[in-house]
C-alpha cells in the first residue's frame, strides 16, 4: 500500500522552503515538489504540519495543515489511477498534480487561463505599491515626532537589506505589499533578529544599505519594538486603502519582558552631586546636567532642546516631543533649589544648559559614577540571553536613569501617580509608568506594619 510522507529541504532558516512529498510503496519511491511554503523552524516534522510552538494564528495553522492533507489525498488518487506499468517518476507526479490543479482552477473561475507546469513570471500590476516606497511615504506623512521618524527611518533601511536578501537571485528585485503575508512576516521577523550573523554571510547588504555603526544582535525587546513599528504602518496602509487584508490581523508580536526599574536613591544623587571634579571642568558641566535632568525627570530628547523660554515663573515649561501630535498638554516641572541654583549657575547661555550629544553624554555619565564611587552591583535582565546578570551600576548608567531617578524617588516620597504623572507626562496607568515605579522595602514595610495585631 502506497505511503506518502510530508517534508522538507533547506540550507536557509530564514527563507521559506517548499513542501516537498514522497509516495512510496514495495515498487515505486517518487517524489513531488509542491507550491506550499513554510519557514524550516515552523515545520514539525514529524507532525508533518505546523509546529504547535509556532506564533502563528492557528487560523493560518489549520489552512496550511488542510493542504498537507489534501496534496496528499490528491498523490494517493493519481498514483491508483496510474498505469502501474509504466515507469512512474517525480516529473510525472509533478506534471499530473499540474495538470489537476489546472482544471480545478479551470472549473472556479473559467476567465483565468490554465497554468503552464513551470510558473510564469510574477505579473506586476501597475497599482501595486512597493514596500520601500510605501514606508518612506508613510514616515512622511505620518504624523510623528522627530525622534520617533528616526527610530521608524531604522526600520527602513533594515526593510531595504531584507528586500535585497530576500529578493537575491530572484526575478522580480522588489517586495510589494500585497506580497506580505503572515508568513513573509516570520521571515522578516528572523532577519530583524539574526540580521548581524546574515551581515557577516552578505556583507553587499551593509554596504549598500550602511548604518553609521556595526550590526549587533538585537533583543527580545528590540525586535518586539521593531515588529510594533512595522504593525503601525500596515495598519496605516489599511486605512488609507494601500491593501485589503492586514497581514498583521494573524500575527502574534512577542510581548516585551522587562526588569526591576534601576536608579540611585537621593543620597546616592548628592554623593554625586557634591563629588570634586574641579579637576575635570568638561566633567563637571555633564555632571550638573545629569543632576539637573534627574530632578526634572524629562526625556533626553526635550531636555537637549530646551531653552531659557522653557523657564517660566520658577518652573520648566515644555510640551513633551514624543506625544505632541496626540496631545499638546504642557509639563509644569517646579524649579526646586538645587535645580535652580544649577540654571543660575549656567545662565546667559543660547540653551538652557551646555550640552553635548547624547552619546558623550551616555558616556560622561557612566564615567561621573564611577569617579564618585557609585559603583554598587545590581541585577539586570540581559535582554539577548533572557537570564538575569549581576553588573556594577556604573556600566549601565545612561540619559534614561534620569527620568527613572525622579520618578523612583519621587514615589517614596509622595506615592500619588497622579502627581507624579503630571510631572513625567505618564498618565497614572500607563504601563510605561509601572515600570518606572519601584516600591522600596521601606514601602513595603510601612504599608505591611499596618496589619501589626495588637498584644
């Protein structure tokens, strides 16, 4: 009795592989080569179908599983029909399951030719829209901060060293949207994240797609971030009518794993703040900034581009870049005096303070720990590996600290999130909000002191 059996070959995990199928039986092993694609890690093997462990809509599960069984009912029926003296060999199976998909095809829609056995060309239409030319319009009209066109222009031109990798050899050299499927997804998803390995097989990618810096491994995080941009914007297309079908509608974005928030306390901030570096004066001007931001709380890119007009009636004044174009509430940050006295200190200048690039300033902070001895170890969650790392605090040290500075001390001191927020621009549930917020054991020991039974 005939056996047919599902598989497939591949030297490319990041490219979908075509199903193949083998019919055996004590006289004849042929094989045949199907249409039906997958991406090799979602192949189970001896399944013969999608993985269960594979993040993909069962909907898409089921569909691709229904082919499996039907391509295989369809070599079973054409291998009983088959004149068993004849010489049966993989062309012929490839040429009869040709032939029957033609006159199915044939049959639900009459208009449309029958097939030739070897595929045609990709017929381009002449509405279709390019991927590439797509997004860059989309970072154009979308309405965004300046910042965040510079995270989504990223995304471009990883999009750009995808097209070239998926496109290599190919016929037709550029992606449309309508060729964006749940499954071209996973792929791009793969190359988001093993992008820096791929950039060592195909270094043409870099060097016609460059980056200012070397190709490092992303995150869980990173690539769930990256997937999130790129869902924005097919949702934008569907909006404006680019395509019919979200192909994000079945495709499921790892959700980000972050850990405990890390910041100095107070008194760590002050050990800083009162520090020598009068001997290092370029030092001395990013420690009096790094001070200055950790008891405004803002985010790098609003505090670079204050300026004197920010300072009104003892307070800074500002309308937080990020979230402009979804609402223009202005943050009210009270100068207190030691933030003050750092204003007065630096006053007459073109900005509100002499800062540098976000890179130096990443830079100087880490080296302002550690000459003031702020140096203590913490855990960490080392996005790449997924395990939790015991680091010096001086190494990871950066800008961001700053807000999670104001709010972590702020919350021990006044634990209302609706001041709090009102000081960061986070609204008290906002989920970016709880994660700047770390309860500290005095908390936990005060609010815990109050259930105490009476002796």
């Amino acid at each position: 009795m005939a056996k047919v059996v599902a598989y497939i070959r591949c030297s490319n995990l990041a490219k979908s592989a075509s199903v193949r199928f083998r019919l055996t039986d004590s006289k004849f092993d042929i094989s045949h080569t199907s249409e039906i694609e997958i991406l090799p890690n979602h192949f189970d093997k001896i399944q013969q179908g999608y993985s269960s462990k594979a993040n993909i809509a069962e909907e898409v599960k089921l569909d691709f599983n229904r082919k499996i069984l039907d391509r295989k009912k369809l070599l079973i029926e054409l291998y009983n029909a088959a004149d068993k003296s004849l010489k049966l060999t993989s062309s012929w199976f490839n040429k009869k399951v040709a032939q029957r998909m033609a006159e199915v095809a044939t049959t639900q829609a009459p208009a449309i030719a029958v097939q030739d056995v070897e595929p045609k060309p990709r017929q381009i239409k002449s509405d279709e829209q390019l991927l590439i030319d797509t997004f860059a319009e989309f970072i154009d009209k979308y309405k965004i901060s300046d910042v965040r066109k510079k995270n989504y222009k990223v995304i471009l031109r990883t999009l750009q060293r995808y097209e070239l990798y998926a496109c290599f050899g190919k016929e037709v050299k550029r992606i449309f949207l309508t060729d964006i499927t749940t499954d071209k997804l996973s792929q791009i998803e793969y190359f988001f994240k093993n992008e820096c390995v791929l950039a060592t097989d195909y270094p043409k990618l870099y060097e016609n797609v460059p980056e200012s810096r070397q190709p490092k491994a992303r995150g869980d995080n990173t690539i769930s971030d990256m997937m999130t941009k790129l869902r924005t914007f097919f949702i934008w297309c569907y909006k404006n009518r680019y395509i019919q079908f979200n192909p994000f509608a079945n495709f499921k974005i790892k959700g980000c794993v972050y850990g405990s928030p890390i910041y100095i306390s107070l008194e760590e901030l002050n050990v800083i703040y009162t520090t020598d570096f009068s001997s290092r004066p370029a030092l001395l001007v990013q420690r009096d900034i790094f001070v200055f931001h950790s008891l405004i709380g803002c985010r790098v890119s609003d505090l670079m581009r204050l300026t004197w007009q920010n300072v009104i009636g003892g307070t800074i004044t500002y309308i937080p870049n990020k979230t402009k174009h979804l609402r223009s509430n202005a943050i009210v940050v009270p100068l207190n005096n030691t933030s003050g006295a750092i204003l007065e200190k630096y006053k007459g200048g073109d900005k509100l303070l002499p800062f540098i690039s976000e890179q130096k300033y990443n830079k100087a902070i880490k080296e302002i720990f550690k000459l003031a001895g702020i140096t203590r170890k913490v855990i960490v969650l080392n996005t790449l590996t997924g395990k939790e790392e015991l680091v010096p605090i001086n190494t990871i040290a950066s800008s961001h600290m700053c807000r999670r500075n104001m709010v972590g001390n702020l919350y021990n001191k006044v634990q209302d999130t609706a001041v709090i927020g009102a000081i960061t621009g986070h609204s008290p549930n906002s989920r970016a909000f709880a994660r700047y917020r770390n309860i500290e054991n005095q908390v936990k020991k005060s609010a815990i002191d109050q259930l105490s039974l009476q002796e």
